[in-house]
C-alpha cells in the first residue's frame, strides 16, 4: 500500500490537526478497550453518588447502573460471548460481503463500472453516488455496507481517491439516511413512536407514514449536491492524488464481457419482476399480514438484505460462467472465502466494540445524558427558528452517544412532540427536525455500529487509515449536510409549506 495517499494539505488546517491527534490515538481495539473500562468506572462512580433521571413516557425512575456491582459483573460475564455474536451489524455486514465478494471477484462490478462511467463527467459520478447513496436507506442499514464499497471502486476506477470514495458513500447513506424519494421504513417507525407519543396530550391526533414526505424530497436533491461539493471542493483535493497498488482494470469491455453484463442485467429485471409479482396481491406473504402493507413491518422490507445477497450471488455467477472467470461450482466459495478474509481485522475490532457499547447500553449512561440534554433545552424556553435550532443540534449531539434512531426518539418523543404540540406546532415537524440531528453526525460518532467496516474497507486502501482520519475527514459532511439542512427547514417554515400531503406546519 502506498504511505503517501494524504495530499500536500495533510500538514495544514484544523482537519489536518484533528486526524494527527485522532490517529495518535491507540489502534482502534485499545481505545474502546479503555473507553470500556472508563465506561465500568464512570459507572460505578454515577451509581455511588445517586444518579437518576425520571422516564418522560413512564415518570419511572431511571439509575445509573454500576457495572462493578454483583448484577453488572453477571451481566458482563453472562453476555461476554452474545455482546460480540449479537451485535447488530455484525452478520448483515458479513452476509453481504459474502454475496458482493461474488459479485466482485466474478469480474462483474469491474466491467459494469468501465461500461457504465468510462468517459462520464466526474461531476456527475460524484452527485450520482450521492443521490442513490442517499436513497439507499429503502434497503435499510445495507446501504452503509454496499455504496462505500462500490463508491471507493468507482472513484479508482477514474484516478480518483479511493478514500473520497468510500467517504462520500459513508455520508450518503448515513449522514443522509432520513432522506428519501420514497416512503420508507424510517418513516413508519418513526411515526408509529410519534403517534404514540403525541397521544399524551391529544388522543386523536395521528402521525402518518407519508407526513415528511415533501421536505424528504426535496432533501434529497438538496444533500445530493451538497455531498458533492464538499467531496470535490474540499475532500478530494485534501487527500490528493492515490498511488496505491489496488488498481482497477480501465480497459474497454470486450464482447464476451459485455455479453457477460447483458444476462446479468436480463436477470436482474426477470428479479425484480418475481418480487414485484410476488408483493403486488393485497394477501401476498410478503407484505405485513396484519395490515397489508408493503412498507410498515413488512417481510419484504425485513428482507431487503437476503433479497440483495441473492442478487449479487446470482449475477456473479452467471456473469462468471459467460466469462470463463467461474469455471466450477467450487470457484463461487473461493471467490466468498476471499472476500471474507478482507473482514478478520473488523471482527477483531466487533469483539471489543460489542462490549464498550453492551455496558454504555446496560449502564443508562447514554440515558441520563439524553434526559438532561432535554431538561436543559426545556429550561432555555426557547420558541420558533431559535428552538428548532437548539432541538437540532441537541439531538446531534446526543446521537454521539446513543446510536439506534427509533431508541433516542422513543425518549425523546414524549418530551418534545407535546412540547412543541402546546406551542403549536404540529407533531410531523417536530419529528423532522429531530431526521435532521439524528441522522447528520452519524458519520462522527465513534459509537455508531458501521465505522469499524469504514475503518477496515480504508485500510484496504491505506494502511494508515484510522479513527483520526475518519472524523477529520467526515466533519465537512456533518457541518455543511446539518447547516443546509437546517436552512431548508427554517424556509419551509417561513413560507409555510406543507410537509407531506394534507401536512402543515402548524396544528
């Protein structure tokens, strides 16, 4: 691997100083080895002096939970072994390495991007990675495992940096996550919590699947071309020119591969038909058996990364046999093996990780933050622009310590949504200001579940890529996807537009 992947600007600037001290930092494996021990102490120290918070939903008392007590030593013993095999992202992370290992080492995604990019504007390519990253949260938290991946090749393949690749991948499909063309999961879940939680002050009000739909649209082309000025204009030219080893083939495609590319694509629209044929009947087994549909708790949503490791599976194969690169069966679990033996430093790094976020979890650590954090903002008695503001960024902050969306807006909910609900404001708004904090530091937070596979994809390309280089490199993301987003939310408030269809701002 090359030691010179960083361009001349490495040396200079606040991001330059971020990752210097970022990557002196212990290897990843011994820093949340010590944050875990911080955590066990901290928690210890919390629980002796008494610290508790009141449940906004519940007014239960919440505690500290003190690791070094008899409970939290059996906890820590007990879940040793499931805190590293049940961390969440582990085997989705795993399974679709496995099915894009096929699909990559078959030759498939070389020839598909020298098809499809060769001679494309580089401008383009950037706000196109961009935009479907972006859309990709419809296959869930896949995305984040798929677009770096695919972005980081793409960008080699054109003489560009591999990094700036993979970055702006990591930023579409998580600093962007809320934003979509379609309706999506987020939204169900989202305002399932929300309806739920504004029934506290009116029992017959209702918060819809589609009632951030407008803004989520137009969010969507907004971050589209924020992404890609920030990866032209200040990413890239930060990091310089890649002189790697990884290379990828620019030849032309031949007519054996492009015969190759025309059954895989055939394949891929027959799929996709056998889905929709499959999802369309109202008793169809892939939609939700208790309501119908296709979006709300939804096998066929709960499906969408066994669906996608089929399909890249499948059009490995049958790209490798038109081919000749998969000449027997035992070729497709090589092509798996290898894929997966790229993966043994994140499982190491999964192991440890597991644990850290195990006991911040058990220990309410994250809980009692995310408490104050909203007494605090109620205590400012703010109104208008100036509380959506505080209410963003107090949920960007306390998203650097509690990861899961639907967990931090579940105790948030029940504050806010009546909160704002008395000033006025209509439930739909309140949770879309709450999309925007929770979803642009994702891509910042050392305790967000997907940074170890960034971490190890990079190093793929750079030896030196760590923790450091990560956060120095994303927060231009986070500070121009929050502030852009933010503005667009003060103009759908100042001119009133609707949020989703029948939607308004105001009660």
């Amino acid at each position: 691997m090359s030691t010179k992947s960083i361009g001349k600007e490495k040396n200079g600037g606040i991001l330059a100083w971020i990752e210097k001290v970022g990557n002196k930092i212990p290897h990843p494996f011994l820093l949340f080895f010590y944050l875990t021990l911080i955590i066990v102490i901290l928690s210890c120290f919390l629980n002796i002096i008494g610290v508790n918070v009141e449940n906004p939903a519940t007014s239960e008392i919440v505690s500290v939970r003190n690791l070094l007590s008899a409970e939290g030593i059996v906890f820590i013993l007990e879940n040793l072994i499931t805190n590293f095999s049940g961390f969440a992202p582990l085997g989705l992370i795993l399974s679709m390495t496995i099915g894009i290992g096929v699909a990559e080492h078959s030759g498939l995604i070389s020839t598909f991007m020298r098809n499809s990019i060769l001679g494309a504007s580089p401008k383009l390519v950037t706000i196109m990675i961009m935009f479907i990253g972006i859309c990709g949260n419809l296959a869930s938290d896949a995305a984040i495992v798929v677009v770096p991946v695919i972005s980081a090749m793409i960008f080699v393949s054109m003489d560009r940096h591999p990094l700036a690749g993979i970055a702006i991948g990591y930023a579409a499909t998580t600093a962007g996550f809320s934003a979509n063309l379609m309706i999506s999961g987020t939204d169900a879940l989202l305002s399932g919590i929300s309806t739920e939680a504004v029934k506290i002050i009116d029992p017959n009000m209702h918060v819809g699947i589609a009632d951030n739909w407008y803004f989520m649209i137009a969010s969507t082309f907004l971050l589209s071309v924020v992404g890609a000025i920030v990866t032209e204009r200040f990413i890239e030219p930060r990091l310089g020119k890649y002189n790697g080893k990884i290379k990828v083939n620019n030849d032309r495609v031949t007519d054996i591969e492009r015969k190759g590319l025309k059954y895989a694509g055939l394949f891929t629209v027959m799929f996709i038909l056998l889905i929709a044929a499959a999802t369309i009947p109202e008793n169809s087994f892939l939609r939700n058996p208790e309501t119908g549909s296709i979006i709300q708790k939804s096998p066929l949503i709960n499906s969408i990364a066994p669906i996608l490791i089929i399909w890249f599976v499948s059009i490995g194969i049958i790209y490798g046999k038109t081919v000749g690169t998969i000449k027997s069966a035992a070729d497709v679990p090589a092509f798996m093996t290898k894929s997966i033996g790229t993966m043994s430093s994140y499982i190491v790094l999964v192991f440890i990780i597991g644990q850290f976020i195990a006991y911040f979890n058990w220990s309410n650590i994250g809980y009692v933050i995310a408490v104050y954090g909203a007494e605090l903002l109620e205590f400012m008695n703010l109104k208008g622009i100036p509380l959506f503001i505080m209410f963003i960024l107090l949920c960007s902050f306390i998203n650097l310590f509690i990861g899961s969306g639907s967990a931090k807006w579940t105790l948030l909910a029940p504050i806010f949504i009546p909160m704002f609900y008395m000033l006025g404001y209509n439930p739909a708004l309140t949770q879309l200001l709450y999309r925007i904090g929770d979803s642009t530091t994702n891509i910042i937070s050392p305790l967000f579940s997907y940074i170890p596979i960034i971490i190890a994809l990079a190093q793929q390309y750079d030896k030196k890529y760590g923790m450091g280089t990560v956060i120095s490199t994303m927060i231009p993301y986070t500070i121009a996807m929050m502030i852009t987003w933010t503005l667009l939310a003060i103009v759908w408030f100042f001119f009133k537009i609707p949020l989703g269809p029948g939607v308004g701002i105001f009660i």
